[in-house]
C-alpha cells in the first residue's frame, strides 16, 4: 500500500503540479522567466526526490517478497525468489542513482524494469499453471 501511495504522489507532482508550472514559466513575461523557470526545476527535483523513494520501496518490497518465496513458499521454485531479490536489489540500486543524478541514466531503468517484468511474468505463468491444475482436477 505504501508503494501506491508514493506512486500516486509522484503522479500528481508530475503530472498537475509540474504541468502547472511549466505552463507559467511558458506564458510568463521575460523578466519574470527565470523565477518561473527555477520554480518550475524545484518541483522537477521534487519530483525525482519521489520517483526515488518510491524505487526504493519497490526494491524492498520486490526482495522481501523474494526472500518469502525462497524460504517458504511451496507454490514456487526457489529460483524465482532469487530472480525477486535480484529485481529488488536492481531497483534500489536504481532509486540511489536516481537520488544522485536524477533521470539521466535511462539504461539503468530499462534493465530493473526488465529484470521486473521477467518476475512478474514467472510468478503470473506458475500462479497461471497451477490454476488450470486445479481446474483439470474433478
């Protein structure tokens, strides 16, 4: 739930209150541009701030939830918990960098996301598998 929450902050930062100021610093008068402008890279750096701590958070949770299916849970190979811990641990690292240089290092995204998206594909086909398991059964 904590995670929904940071990501619907990061949305409304970025897509009301970010807009609002970038569409203030456009129809601002030019002497009044740089303060409009300056404004506008606070809320932007407001924004990375967010996008961050909620990479963060996705991390633990993606490494928590890993460290649970390797230990206990009987519905999953050990393995794919570790693909979790290993997607958590790709997307921390890339909230600290997102924290230090902002989104500028875009090839680090494309790989947790990947990294994400491989998880979430292995989890829903064994969740899928055993569904239609249960479903064979009279």
């Amino acid at each position: 739930m904590l995670n929904a929450s940071t990501l619907m902050i990061l949305q409304t930062v970025d897509g009301i209150s970010l807009k609002r100021a970038v569409d203030s610093w456009a129809a601002a008068p030019q002497q009044e541009k740089v303060v409009a402008f300056r404004v506008a890279e606070g809320i932007r750096w407001t924004e990375i701030g967010i996008a961050s701590m909620f990479h963060i958070l996705q991390g633990a949770t993606a490494i928590i939830f890993g460290v649970a299916i390797a230990i206990k849970h009987s519905a999953f190979p050990r393995w794919v918990g570790g693909i979790g811990v290993f997607a958590g641990i790709l997307t921390m690292n890339d909230g600290i960098s997102v924290a230090y240089v902002g989104f500028a290092l875009g090839h680090l995204a494309t790989t947790y996301e990947f990294t994400y998206a491989v998880l979430v594909a292995i989890i829903g086909f064994f969740m899928w598998k055993r569904t239609m398991t249960k479903m064979a059964i009279p």
